[in-house]
C-alpha cells in the first residue's frame, strides 16, 4: 500500500510469525469446539457464559455464540436472580456490545443481541416507578446511536436501530425533533441517503396521522432537495428523495414546475446524468397520467424531448446504453 512501509521480515521471524498463528487458530478452534459441546448439552451455567463471553471477544460475528449466550441468561441466570440483578447482568451486556461496535458497527448480530437486551429489562426501580430502568436504557441508547451516526452517517445499521428506539421508548420523542436531526444530518451531508430515508418514513407517519399539512410541508422540503440538487447534481440520494416527494404525479402542476427547474439545472449541468433520467422519469409520468387529455402536438413533443434525452445519456453513460434503449421504447 502507498504510504505504508514494508517490514522484512527474517526466515525465523517469518517461522516465529507462522507458529504464533497456528498457536491462536488452535486456541480458537479449541474454546469453539468447547463452547458448542455445551450448547449441545444445554448447560445454562455462569461458566459457559463466561465461555460465550471469551469466544465473542475473538469472533463477535459468530452469531450461534449469540443465540447460545440469549438462551444462558433465559434459562439459568435469570431464574436465580432478582430484577435488580437481571437488570445489571442486561446493563453488562449493553456495555460489551457497546464495546464491539466500536470495532465492528456494521455487524447484524452485534445489533440484534442489543435490541433483544433492552427487550428483557425488567419492571424497576420499584413498583411507583416500573419504567424507570427502561426510559434510562432508551435515553442512553439514543445518545449510543447518535454517537454512531456522528462516526459514520450513512451506517444503516445504527439508522434501523434508531427507529426502532424511536418506536419503543416508553417516553416518545416528538416527531418534530426527528425532523430537525435528519435536516441537520441531511445538511451536513446530502449523499447521506438514509438520513433520506428516514426523514421520509416520518413525513409519512405524519402525512397519515394528519399532524401536518402535506401540501405545505412537501413544499418545504422541495425547498430543501432543490438546494440539494444545486449543491451535487451527481449524487443519487437526492433524486430518490425527489422521486419519493413527487409519487405518482397526482399534481400535474407540480410535476410541471419541477421539470422546468431540473431543466434549468440542466442548462447549467449539461452533462449530468440524473439531470437527464429525472426529466425522462417526469416527462414520461406526464404522458402516463394526462397524456389522454393533451393535444396530440404537446404528446409528441414530450415523447421527441425524451428521445433526445436518452440519446443523450447513451453517449455520456454507454455502460448502460441497452438500458437506455429499452427505455424509449414507449
């Protein structure tokens, strides 16, 4: 690699290098071959905990270790232990997977033992206050994955994750708030498509629950795309956000402004792709949806700007030329 030095190594540090890595390897298939003589026997004990504990630390993808390690704490740890130590053993584990995740962010199995750990929480405190142990695990894991999405903004995995804290925390944040962190997300970086994603799963929620005006909104955040557009023409995040706010069309008026505006962004970018298959897309949904009430020379010459369009993207984007040609068949 460039930057990087080589080490040379000598014939016997060479040797030393290889032995110590069959020592591990051996090691490593001995603790395995142990672990799962156990899980074949259904031993719930604290030491083949302890076991799944040391295994995981080598491998955390080993998600039968995961599985094994659930069934532990179900059918031999908790039975013994009141919830204060249930709750404790739960709190011990959100602390190692916390530490996995910081090596290895996009592990599912990492995720999936974390979620089912909060699932678990007992009632607690006390009887006056049963939600007091679960609103503090959900508060902390929303700072835990915002911690994560700061390391890295585009990791799905912490995005699913933040859903579903969202979903289940017995105190809800407001939607609005959920808003303004995926525009800051959003802001920050507009090819960060899952921030998209979930700025729209919200919108959604609240188009249906009718807490906020579609058609007000939608033009807020066609505000917001086209800022997007303008900053990167080249980043496909943004136009699947814009196809998203457009839908099926059922405005021709917007569909017809929006057109003229990616129009102008192509008279600037006469080379950008998505310019060009986003006025393909559009001009081909004004066909589909009122084409039937158009003047036959309007229709023509819709279906004569398509065919210029995607002549057009065959030159700059000849990879995907068959593409291109399947598509001006209509």
């Amino acid at each position: 690699m460039h930057g990087v030095k080589q080490v040379r190594y000598s014939s016997e540090a060479l040797a030393a290098k290889r032995e110590r890595e069959r020592a591990k390897l051996a090691e490593y298939q001995s603790l395995t071959a142990k672990v799962l003589a156990k899980k074949g026997e259904s031993v719930w004990t604290p030491e083949s905990f302890a076991l799944t504990t040391k295994l995981l630390h080598v491998n955390p993808e080993f998600y039968t270790v995961w599985n094994y390690r659930r069934n532990i704490l179900l059918n031999g740890l908790f039975p013994e232990r009141p919830p204060a130590e249930i709750n404790d053993l739960l709190s011990d584990d959100l602390s190692l997977t916390t530490a996995f995740l910081k090596q290895h962010p996009k592990v599912y199995w990492i995720w999936n033992h974390r979620q089912w750990c909060l699932q678990q929480v007992p009632d607690g405190p006390t009887e006056a206050e049963p939600h007091g142990w679960r609103q503090a695990y959900w508060n902390k894991e929303l700072f835990v994955v915002e911690r994560m999405l700061d390391a890295d903004p585009r990791n799905f995995h912490a995005w699913n994750y933040r859903r579903y804290i969202l979903k289940e925390m017995p105190v809800k944040r407001t939607a609005q708030s959920e808003l303004t962190y995926t525009k800051r997300k959003i802001e920050a970086n507009f090819s960060n498509f899952s921030a998209w994603h979930q700025r729209s799963k919200v919108l959604s929620s609240l188009w249906a629950a009718g807490k906020l005006d579609k058609i007000k909104s939608s033009e807020e955040e066609f505000d917001l795309v086209k800022n997007a557009m303008y900053t990167d023409p080249n980043d496909q995040s943004v136009w699947i956000y814009h196809r998203w706010l457009i839908g099926p069309g059922d405005d021709q008026a917007v569909v017809e402004r929006e057109i003229a505006s990616i129009q102008e962004l192509l008279d600037e970018q006469p080379d950008s792709k998505w310019c060009m298959e986003s006025l393909v897309f559009y001009k081909r949904l004004l066909l589909r949806r009122y084409g039937d009430h158009m003047p036959d020379e309007r229709r023509q010459e819709l279906g004569s700007e398509c065919l210029e369009l995607l002549a057009k993207l065959q030159e700059i984007d000849p990879d995907r030329r068959r593409r291109y040609d399947d598509l001006g068949a209509f």
